[in-house]
C-alpha cells in the first residue's frame, strides 16, 4: 500500500521510495507566512597494533601522526646524512676516500643504531603487530630489512662478518624514505574535523522554560519530558516536542532536507535543532537526550562510520607477497651456498636478499600518488578527506545524489509569473512592494526577480503578515496581497486556473490580490543547478546509473528526475530512510556513491561506499563524508571519478616498477646466475634500488597533468564518449 502526504497547497503526494518499507513524512510545506588507533603512535607502531593494516584501519588523530612523522623525518634525515656519507661500503660503491681518521669509523654505527631504535620504532612496532595477526605487510617488510641491516652491520663494524655486510648506509637510507613515505600518507589521511561534534551544535546553548516562578535560561541537557519552553522567532528548538500555543513556519531542511519553510501550529510535533523562522511558540517537550531525532542521526552515523569496509591497501598485499618472497629467496639461497661449500658466501648472499628486499620505491609507491592526488583535487575544487574513497570511487555503479542543495540551489527561485491582464511586470512589482519587508525566504526570492528584471518597484506601507496565510501591503493606494491557498480562502475567491500545471509540478504557488481582486500568480520553485544536467549526462556515458533521494515532495522529486533524466527517484524521506535506501542498495551488490550536504544526508554519506559532501553544506554532512566537493558543483563527482581511475592506474603502474625491482634484483643477489659468472654486485644492487624510486616519482608526477575542474572533467567524459542511450521514465517505487 502507499501513504500520501497533503502540503499545505492542499495538493496530494504519493510518496515513492526506491525501497519498499519506508514510512512518509507529511509534508505541511507553506511559504511561513503565504503558503504552507590507538593514541600512541611512536609506541604502538604505524597500525592498531598492526592487527588491521588494511587501509591503516584503527588510525585516530591523524594530526598527531602528521606531526610524528614529520618531526621522525627531519630528525632522522639529518642524522642519514653523516652515517651515509661516513658509511665505508657507501665511500667504496660511489669511489671516494674517507678522512683517516680511527674515530668515523664509528659515527656511521653510532648514528645507524640511533636511527634503527628511533626512526625504526613504528615500523618494529607495527611488525609486532602483523605477526601477531598473521598478517604480513609493509611494516614486516620494513622490520625484516632494517633489523637485518643493523644486526649484520654491527657484525662488519666488529669485525665478525666480511666487510660487505656494512650497511649503514641502506638503513639509514630505508628508514628516511619509509618514514617520508608514511608521512606523506598521513598528511593525506588527516581531517580536522568531528561529524559528531558539529551535530552537538545544532543544539542552541540555553533554552528558556517556563516555571511558576516565570521563564528561566538552562541548558538543554537540563530540560525533561513534560517541559514546557519558548522557541522565539530566529531561534532553534532545543528538544523535541509538541505546540501547544502559536504557529510558525520552521526551517527543517537540516532534519527533512524539505527546502521550503513548514508551517506548524498547535499540536504539531517539532525537533531539536529546527529553526523558527518567522514567528514564536510554546512548546511541550516529549523527548530529550538520546531519544531526540537529532540523537538518533547521531548514533546513524557513528555506527555506519564505525561499520564501513577497510579494504586492505594493495601496497600491503604486495608487501605481504613480498615478505615470503623474501624469506623464501633467502632460504634457498642460504641452503644453495652452503650445499655449494661456500658458507660464508651463503651468509653474505642471504643477508643482502633480505635487505634489498624491501625497496624504497615500495614505500613511496602509494604515498607519492595519493599525495599529488589529493593536492591536484584540490585545485579542482575536490577535498580528498579519506583516500580509500579514491580507490572505491572508480568501482561506483550508483550515484545517489539528495536533492536540495545538491543538484539544486537549496533556495526557492520564481520561475514564472501570471498576470489576468498579461502585465506580468506589473504583478511582479507590486508583489516585490507588499514583500520587501518580510525575511520569509520565499519573499527574498520574489524581491530578487524584481531586482534581476530590473523594476521599478513602487513603495508599500501599512506592511503585516499572518501566519499561513500571507502578507498584506498598502502600494500606491491599493490594498495588495500576496499568499497561499489561505490567503483565497480568507478573501473568498477562486485560484486562476492556469495555476493547475505548475500544481502537477510540485511548485510553490502564490496569488497576488489586489483590493480583493486577483491580477496574477506567481510559480516558485527549488532552482535546478545548471551544471546538474552536465553531470547526470555524464555519468549515464560513463555508465553509471543515477539515483535521487529527497525529504522533498514527490512532485517536486519526479519533476527535478524528469529533467535531468535521473533513473530513480525517492521522495518523503527522512534521515533514517536514506541511509537505509545505500545499505540496501549495497545489499543489492551496487557500489554506491552518496552526495548531500545536509545533516540529514550526514548517515548516509557515512554508510555509503563513497560519500561526497557538497562544500557549501553543514559542518556535519562535510566530516561524515569521504569526499568534500568544494565547489558546490555537482560535476565535480566526475572529478572524483576521474581522479580515482588515474590514481588507481598510476598506483599499479608504481606497484609493478617496485615489485619489479626485487622481482629482478632479488633472484640475482641471490646468485641464480652464478653458474655463468654473475653475481649481482651491491653497488648494481643499490643502483637498481635508486633507479626504481626516481622511476616511481617520476610517474607519481605525471598525475599532476590532470585538470580536475569540474567543467573539464564534464566535458572530457562527454567528448570521449558516447551519447548515453535514452532514459526509461523514473523509476519510482511505492511501499
């Protein structure tokens, strides 16, 4: 069955989710007055104990990291330098002479083990970790190669191994890149704000309740069931509860995302954090706490933040695959020489597999890309908050966009006006005059067509208004009125008939009466953004199927879906229902991307694969997401699209030239070619490792070719491809 909802045009609704069970929302929508990881870093290593280095799951405060790494790397950069160029093995391997001097000998394994303890600290710990997960990655990989190092160094500085065996100068070089590498990624992983927080601040900090004694200030915490507070004009309701003397038209776009003022009156049901837009009332609190509908938006999204996926990075699968290459290339190397009679070419060829196994390259691979990214999606108007988003973002098959705000301007525009006399000019001007003096949203946009149309608007006197009804003015002699179907209903006269198609439409309409005779009407509505057909044209020659999902009536919906060609569409949802609508998409097995900008968009941009905030939107809506699209242009999506699949390419690319280098280095250390007379050498060895970093950077560099503007990526993808095929009708599901 379906429910419907009656706004106060007195236009039937019937609501049409794209699921099947979600409850309505009725909608008295009337122009106010006129129509209706633990904190620790250093000491427990770079992951939660490495138990989840998938994706660094665990990680809290990044911009504590941020700092840690920065201040590791400098530090451990400025001791690199003296134990690299002080290193004996290195001096021989680039051909330059040391001082002769007894004591350097020692400054490279002083400052080497001052950086193995130090700078080596995350990466031990985090190795702990994964053994203790049996998890292997990078930060084993990291642990084997440096604790190798330092142990056979130590061993060459005391003169129980051979002399090739000096490492120094690879682990003071490992650490500086691996901690530069982690570094870069904790920069692009830190956010410096809490979803959660800018919810509490939707809650004014005092609330007036009434007492025997008269009205006294306390907080909202303070306030109980049963509770009676005044919400005056401007100010937001501090907890749920019910009217019991006054209307007003209420600001509810953050809760229901309905873009239009709801008029509500006496025995109607409001919520904390809405808004009194024009008008004072009394109120009798029903819940408080946790039990409020802010509250429960609350909990949405920390259990959907708390629930998402943490995909395990493909630089750990690579080196986790990695490690046991290693350690089995060791193995077999060490057994091959010793079988071959030469054990102390055995322990020399083993310990260098194990520490050129862990290439610098590998480190940076991921790093240097997701860094260039987000710093080029910047320029694009495109806020790179989690980099994961960059990796699902090309996997997206849905795009669900909310509607107000989003793929509309979030504020009500006067589309059309209509004049008996056909003086459309003329109607406009003396509803501007009876409306300048009125703060009614729907009352600035009337002002702002007569400014754009540049007209004379004629002063008015004599101003008042009436709650649900209209507003009354005195212009050039003449009693004007402008509202609703109230406002008719009080003067008794008919609505024009030509009004019937902008009803279908879901618009806003208002009449315009004059000395108690109708001369026009005027057709308000949520503007479309003009990039918004861009976008959704777009993305249908991407292959990507785009969906709606709206607080708004369902006319208004199906109307913005029709013209935009959007495939699906829902209407009269509240917070809960679009977060549910992603999770059962999900369930579906479509990768979703949600875009909003409103607190009730905050859940599902939390629980969707991918969630864009629009920049313009709340506080809330912009740390619950993944993504922030800065520009308010809905075709920065594409933006995100683009930047994720070039990111995705240039990461491979990086992948196979790191994994590459040991893929060749590794058998050769080991000696597979000895049989012929060749033996890798460690200066080819280093080389070759100094050859792949400048490789990867290099290509991480090219990213920075990419021009994410947003009206740039809009027209690559429509030039590239295709024009999309032809849409069915919206799809539009009733319960």
């Amino acid at each position: 069955m379906s429910t419907t909802s009656r706004d106060g045009r007195g236009a039937e609704h019937e609501p049409s989710p794209l699921a099947h069970d979600h409850r309505q929302h009725e909608h008295h929508a009337e122009h106010g007055q006129h129509a209706q990881h633990h904190p620790d870093h250093a000491a427990h290593g770079d992951h939660e104990a490495g138990a989840d280095h998938g994706g660094h799951a665990g990680h809290g405060g990044h911009g504590d990291h941020v700092a840690l790494y920065r201040r590791l790397f400098w530090w451990m950069l400025a001791l690199a330098i003296p134990t690299v160029l002080l290193s004996g093995m290195f001096a021989s391997i680039v051909g330059y002479e040391l001082p002769d001097a007894p004591w350097l000998r020692w400054v490279s394994p002083v400052l080497g083990t001052a950086m193995f303890l130090v700078g080596g600290r995350p990466f031990l710990t985090g190795a702990v970790g994964e053994l203790r997960s049996r998890r292997p990655g990078m930060m084993l990989l990291i642990a084997l190669a440096i604790t190798t190092a330092f142990v056979a160094s130590w061993a060459a500085s005391l003169g129980f191994a051979d002399h090739h065996l000096d490492f120094w100068w690879e682990l003071a070089l490992l650490v500086v890149i691996m901690l530069l590498g982690h570094w870069l990624e904790m920069r692009s992983l830190a956010q410096t704000s809490s979803a959660l927080d800018s919810l509490a601040a939707l809650l004014p900090d005092e609330a007036e309740r009434e007492t025997p004694a008269g009205v006294e200030r306390v907080s909202p915490a303070a306030l109980r069931v049963g509770d009676v507070v005044v919400v005056r004009p401007g100010a937001r309701v501090p907890a749920d509860g019910a009217i019991v003397e006054g209307s007003a038209s209420f600001d509810e776009s953050m809760i229901t995302g309905e873009s239009r003022a709801v008029a509500r009156g006496a025995g109607e049901r409001v919520v904390a954090g809405t808004v009194a837009t024009d008008s004072g009332v009394r109120l009798r609190v029903d819940a408080v706490g946790d039990a409020t509908a802010l509250a429960g938006i609350r909990r949405l999204v920390a259990d959907a933040q708390a629930s998402t996926s943490r995909a395990q990075r493909l630089a750990d699968r690579a080196a986790g695959w990695l490690f046991w290459f290693a350690l089995g290339a060791a193995a077999v190397t060490a057994v091959a020489w010793t079988a071959l009679g030469a054990p102390d070419d055995a322990i020399v060829r083993t310990v260098t597999v194990l520490v050129i196994a862990c290439p610098h390259a590998l480190g940076l691979a991921i790093p240097l890309v997701v860094s260039i990214a987000t710093e080029r999606a910047a320029r694009g108007g495109v806020l790179v908050a989690d980099r994961l988003a960059l990796e699902s973002m090309r996997r997206v098959d849905v795009v669900l966009f909310d509607k107000t705000g989003t793929l509309t301007a979030g504020e009500p525009t006067v589309l059309d006006v209509l004049a008996v006399d056909g003086d459309a000019d003329r109607v406009l001007a003396l509803a501007a005059a009876a409306e300048r003096s009125s703060e009614h949203p729907l009352a600035r946009a009337i002002v702002r067509a007569a400014e754009r149309a540049a007209l004379a608007v004629p002063d008015a006197s004599g101003f008042s208004s009436s709650p649900a009804v209209g507003v009354t003015a005195v212009v050039d002699g003449a009693r004007v009125r402008v509202g609703g179907p109230h406002l008719l209903t009080e003067e008794g006269l008919p609505e024009l008939r030509a009004v019937e198609g902008w009803r279908a439409e879901g618009a806003i309409i208002l009449h315009v009466v004059v000395d108690g005779e109708v001369v026009g009407a005027l057709r308000l509505a949520d503007e479309i953004r003009p990039e918004s057909r861009e976008a959704v044209d777009a993305l249908h020659r991407l292959g990507i199927e785009v969906a709606m999902v709206t607080g708004d009536a369902e006319a208004v919906a199906r109307s913005v879906a029709r013209e935009l060609g959007i495939d699906r569409v829902a209407a009269g949802v509240r917070p809960e229902h679009k977060e549910r609508e992603v999770a059962r998409l999900q369930e579906e097995g479509r990768t979703i991307a949600f875009v909003g900008d409103g607190v009730n968009d905050a859940p599902a941009l939390a629980r969707a694969d991918v969630g864009l905030a629009i920049g313009a939107g709340t506080d809330v809506a912009i740390a619950s997401a993944d993504v922030v699209l800065a520009s308010s242009d809905p075709r920065s999506v594409l933006s995100v699209v683009e930047l994720s699949r070039e990111s995705a390419r240039k990461m491979v690319q990086n992948l196979w030239w790191a994994a590459g280098y040991n893929l060749l280095s590794v058998p050769l250390a080991a000696g597979v070619l000895a049989p012929v007379g060749f033996v890798l050498p460690m200066s080819v060895g280093a080389l070759l490792m100094s050859l792949s970093t400048i490789v990867v950077a290099l290509n991480a560099q090219l990213l920075r070719r990419l021009d994410l503007d947003p009206a740039a990526s809009a027209a690559r993808v429509r030039a590239a491809r295709p024009s999309a095929p032809a849409r069915p009708e919206v799809d539009t599901v009733s319960a």
